[in-house]
C-alpha cells in the first residue's frame, strides 16, 4: 500500500533534501551552466553549417532544443532575463532554424536552391502564424479576465467556460511544440540529403499553427466568450442585492500572506447573518483555505466601490495593506482591525490601525499595549473580544505520561526591520535543536514560519541546517515503525475530496470560478469532521520519537499545540495562542537585552522560561516540563493568560460575535442618520443613490 498523502510528502522532503538543499544553495552557477551550454550549442551549430559538419550540426541541435526545455521548465527567471537581453525565444528558434537553412545550403548539392525557397516560404509563414496566434491568445485572455472573480458563488449565468489548452496560451511552449516538426525536417534533411523530410515537417508545423489559430479564434465568436464587463457588473449588483452580505472579512496581501485571511474563516463562518469574503488580488482567491463562505475578489477600485450601496456593514480586517485604505473611504461600512495575531512586537501597534473604527484586541494587556505606544487608537475604540481560534485548543492535561516529551520549536522569521531579536533561527536556532535531540525523551516538532528566509538569507540558511540537523537524528534513532495507516489513507482522500477541487494544470480563472461554484449543504462541518479524525489518525500513525519537520497545510498549528507538551518561540503571537493551552513555554532571547530587560519589554514574557542564545536552560526547563513540582511558572501562566487572552466565560467566538452586533449597529444607525440629512436636501445625485440602495438587513444573530 502507498505511503498517506502527508507521509509521501514528509518522505520526499526528507530522502533527497542533501542533493536539493546544494542545487538550490547555487542557483547562479545553475544559470551559467545553462547558459554556458545553450550558448556553446548554438556556436557548436553555427560552426556545423559553415564547416559543413551534418554529425555536428544533429547534435547540436538536438542540445539546443533539450535546453529550451530545461529553461522552460526549470528556469523562468532565465527566460526573463534572455528576454530581456533581446534573446527570447523566438528569436532562438529562428536563429536555430535559419542556422539549419544555411547548413541545408552548405551541405546540399548543385541546384538545391530552388528546393530550398519553398522551406523557406514554409518557414516565413509559420512564423507568420505564430505571431498571429499570439495576437488572437491576448484577446482570448482579454475576454476571459473579469472584472469580478468569485469563488462559492453559482457564476454560471456569466457564461463560464474551460480555458483553451495550455499550450495555446504559452508562446515559449507553443513555438517550441509546433515548430519542433519543422526544426527536425531541416535536421534531418542535413543528414539524409532527403528534402522530402524537411518539407514534411514544415508542412506538419503549419498545420499545427493554423489549426491552433482556428481552435483559439472561435473563442472570440459571440456566443464563445464570457460575460462582458458591463454584464458582469450588473451581475454582481444582483448578487449583492440577492444574498444581503452583512459582514465581511478584506484582505489583500502577498502570495505568502494568505495565512493571516485563513485563521480568520471559522469564527467568520460561525457568525450570524451573511458573511463574505472580500479580495483585491486574484492569485488570493485559490489560496484562501477551503470554505463555504463566498468569495468576491474586486481587483479595480471602481469596482469596489459598488460596496457602497449594498447592504454590507461591517468588515474586519486582519492585516494592513496599502489597498486598505481603498476600502476605508467607503462611509456606509464601518471597519474593525483584528489583525492576524498579537505579539510585543512593534507591528502588533502598527499606527495605521487609528484609521479603523474600532481595533478588536484578545484582552487587557493588548489595550494596554496601544495605550503605551501612543499611536493614536484612542482606549475608547478598543474592544476586547479574546481569540476565538483558540476556543478550540486543549488545555493542559499534566506532565507527558509516555516515553517521550513532545517539543514545538516554532520561530518566527526574520521581519523587515532587521532586528536581531526578531528571530531565534539564526542565532540561536542551532543551538536549540541540537540541545533538544541531545536528549533522548525528546521528541521535536520543527515549524518555521513561512516567511523564514525571505528577507534575511542567513535566516534560509539556518533554517536548512536545522532541517538537517532533524533529519540525522532521525537516521541516529531507530525503532519500529507502525505499517502504513489505512484509515489514515483514507481520512486522507475523504479532505482531499472535500477539500480539493480537480482543476486542469491549464485552467484559468474563469475554468475555476465554473468548478468552484456554490459549495454543497454541510460541507464545512463534513470537513471540521475530517479535520479532526485525520489529525488523531496522523499523529497516531508516526513512529514514537520520531522527529517532525511541520511545513504542510495539515497538521494545523493548533493541532501540533494539541499534541507538544512545551513550545519554544520567539516575541511573536505563537505565544500568547500557546497560552490558552496553559502548558509551560519558553522564549529565546536573541535581543541584546539582559533577562530582567526583556521580560520587562516584553510583556509576554512574563511567564516565560527565557532562553540564551547558547541553549545553556534547555534541560533544566525540559525537567521542569516532566516534574510539575518544580515548574514555578504555573500561576504566573495562568494570570498572564487571562491579561493576554480575557476571560474564558464568555467564549471568545461568542464576545466575537457581540462585537460584530454592536458595530453593525452602529453602522445602521450612522447610514440612518445620513438618510435623514440627505433627505433634508433634494439633490437628484441623492434621489438617485437611493434608487440604488437595497432594503437595509437586519443585524446578524
């Protein structure tokens, strides 16, 4: 039986990492060799078809075509910059066919010239084709890129169709496949002296060219298209007016950031009312996690702005970004910030949140958090709503009764001020890890932050050490490993299926918005269900001791909570979400501060075991995590919980809840007023914005 999906992906990371870790180490030297040898090729060709060499001139050119298709593939960047230098691929292929024309005549006997002009015409017009084909490809891209892209919403009254083939839509891949018949002709034909074959593969490319411009072009017929911008407009006007969202969660942010949106979808999804998702960015919509919420992705501000007269009232928000401040000047919504965690760092006060209406923090020692940074958000706008991802964290349930006690080694990343003590990983990161594998009951949980690397390449680096360091250890200790799981295989397909949509690898917006349409009755407690079962199976289903690098989707990071009996951390929102479990927790202090300094700057801390950089407290506090008697931190975890957390009574999904109430009512009675003192002055723009208006909804439940 095959591995479970999430063990054939630990597996992968885990063989080959020595041989991926020094080829991805030295991506420049990848680009010259490929550079070097596209090069040496196509000199190698052009010195075949003066000499005349007909051996040479065959291999030379079956290496050129073999290294398009490694760039293609494997080098994007390469590609661009190729383009850059004026050497795209077209100009390749017809340096490599023009070089393959002169070989023809150099080889060829007296009075092939006549034969070879009919080649040649053949060649003009291929090419002549694929710039065509190009051409009508952009206008097919043009009618299919709406202005509204959805996501669990039934889109089919707009048209939606797949997207033509992939290769149709790729220029570099194009050329490449229908000019490879053509290229080969002229290779053969230097051998063989056979012009027939040279003509077949002309004749062959064209063919394939005219009928890829024909496939393409009948898309641009009427009935083919999509909706146009006009129609889907109106559509979404409809949708609006139809489905009465009454909150909403925005987002817009980087590829690596759609994080920060999906810790937010269950407490959304479980509020009252009409929730909806709101994007500015189209690649978000395929990387928000799996939901029943709708999905709305409104890249043009012309087109968010038709917000403005829906019945939407409230949207949070969970991180900044410069399109926020788009949305805010819509004055019938009013804005709550939650941001996408809550850390003693300095961003946890970003000032920008003085432009929301109010800031939701977890508990009193947030508010206290802005009130000493002086950034503008005034006491009165901060309301307190605890976290309510956390409702569903275990809390602690002893000290670990097996053979081994389970470490979650989280780190932040580096961030972008540079701070050193932003991050343990490269400091400190090392010496943590090898401290824990020291000890035989330890068995580690690794999980770097997403980011790790993306600022600070000594960060990446370490990161890789560390992943080494885990993966010889888990050659160093051996034991009996369990079979494979069956009930895990198949929790495994059962959220695939419920999670997964099967698109083409060639699909595009439109195709997904047509396979992602409105979800079925009871998916999302079908998935909570799966989601449960598959983490119990997962878990159940490793080795004892073994060690885990944690960088899929699945398991959750709640879930590697459920499961470790201490986290180790940096300054960061994994800590105070840690918190709600109640176990112990240590920080690492890479800051430069002594340990009275750092727990004083950073209050999280408080209750903290702080950790040097040499790792030198790592068994001392692992013998405090497994003789509860000797963990004098217990009481202060417990005080520092409820200043960072709030009260466990009411939940936090409940206090989320009235929150979302109040606001909306609030927003109800500021658009009453502004009806009434719009109604006190005939304008015919008034009369006409509330001919646009839809009935107002009442608050959600």
């Amino acid at each position: 039986m095959p591995l479970p999906l999430s063990r054939r992906r630990f597996a992968a990371r885990t063989r080959p990492h020595r041989l991926s870790s020094r080829l991805s180490g030295h991506p420049a030297v990848t680009r010259v060799l490929v550079t070097a040898l596209l090069v040496g090729a196509f000199a190698a060709q052009a010195a075949a078809a003066l000499l005349p060499l007909a051996p040479l001139l065959l291999a030379a050119t079956a290496v050129s075509l073999a290294v398009e298709a490694v760039l293609h593939r494997r080098q994007p960047g390469l590609l661009s910059l190729f383009a850059k230098a004026h050497a795209d691929v077209t100009v390749r292929h017809v340096v490599r066919d023009l070089l393959l024309v002169v070989g023809l005549l150099r080889l060829g006997e007296e009075g092939w010239e006549p034969g070879l002009a009919p080649l040649v015409a053949g060649l003009l017009a291929f090419y002549a084709l694929h710039s065509a084909i190009q051409a009508v490809s952009v206008l097919v891209h043009r009618t299919r890129t709406l202005p509204v892209v959805t996501r669990n919403i039934d889109a089919s009254a707009l048209r939606l169709s797949p997207a033509p083939a992939g290769l149709l839509r790729r220029p570099g891949h194009r050329l490449l496949a229908f000019g490879l018949p053509a290229t080969a002709g002229l290779a053969v034909t230097s051998l063989t002296d056979e012009i027939r074959w040279a003509a077949a593969g002309v004749a062959l490319s064209l063919l394939l060219s005219l009928t890829g411009l024909v496939v393409l072009a009948l898309r641009l017929l009427p009935g083919r298209r999509p909706a146009g911008e006009q129609e889907v407009l109106e559509w979404f006007d409809a949708w609006l007016a139809d489905y009465r969202p009454t909150v909403g969660l925005y987002f817009s942010g980087g590829a690596s950031s759609a994080y920060q949106a999906n810790m937010w979808l269950e407490p959304l999804a479980k509020l009252g009312g009409r929730p909806v998702i709101i994007l500015r960015e189209r690649f978000m919509v395929s990387r928000i996690a799996p939901t029943d919420v709708p999905i709305v992705c409104l890249p043009k501000v012309a087109t968010l702005m038709r917000l403005e007269h829906s019945t939407l009232e409230v949207l949070i928000h969970p991180s900044n970004s410069g399109k926020t401040s788009q949305v805010l000047r819509i004055p019938t919504i009013k804005h709550a910030f939650v941001n996408h965690g809550e850390s003693d760092k300095l961003s946890s006060c970003n000032p920008y949140a003085k432009a929301y209406d109010e800031v939701w923090v977890a508990g009193p020692a947030a508010r206290e958090r802005y009130a000493l940074a002086e950034v503008g958000v005034e006491d009165k706008d901060v309301v307190e709503i605890g976290r309510p991802q956390l409702d569903a964290v275990r809390p602690y349930a002893g000290p670990p009764t097996g053979a081994y006690t389970t470490v979650l080694y989280a780190p932040t990343w580096e961030g972008w001020d540079g701070n050193p003590g932003n991050t343990s990983v490269i400091e400190a990161g090392e010496n943590l890890v090898r401290a824990l594998l020291a000890d035989p009951g330890v068995r580690l949980l690794y999980k770097p932050h997403p980011l790790t690397g993306s600022v600070d390449p000594r960060a990446g680096a370490a990161d890789r050490r560390i992943r080494e360091l885990v993966q010889e250890a888990n050659r160093e200790r051996s034991g009996p490993r369990p079979a494979p799981s069956a009930e895990l295989a198949r929790l495994t397909a059962e959220l695939d299926r419920l999670t997964a949509v099967g698109f083409r690898e060639s699909a595009d917006q439109v195709e997904r918005m047509l396979v992602q349409s409105a979800p079925e009755p009871g998916r999302a407690q079908a998935v909570a269900r799966a989601t449960a079962a598959w983490e119990e199976a997962y878990w159940a289903s490793l080795p004892e001791g073994e060690h885990q690098i944690v960088t899929d989707a699945r398991p959750a990071l709640y879930a590697c909570f459920d499961i470790s009996d201490l986290l180790i951390s940096d300054v960061s929102s994994v800590v105070s979400d840690f918190l709600a479990s109640g176990k112990p927790y240590a920080v690492a202090n890479t800051s430069g501060l002594s340990e009275e300094e750092f727990r004083t700057t950073f209050p999280t801390v408080v209750a903290a075991t702080v950790l040097t950089p040499d790792a030198a407290g790592v068994p001392a506090l692992l013998e405090s995590v497994r003789h509860p008697e000797k963990d004098t931190l217990a009481e202060a975890r417990a005080e520092l919980k409820l200043r960072l957390l709030g009260p466990a009574e009411p939940s936090s999904q409940e206090r989320f809840g009235a929150a979302v109430d109040a606001l909306c009512a609030a927003a109800e009675e500021h658009r009453a007023r502004m009806t009434r003192r719009l109604t006190a002055v005939p304008s015919p723009r008034r009369e006409a914005s509330t001919a646009l208006t839809p009935p107002q909804p009442s608050r959600p439940v």
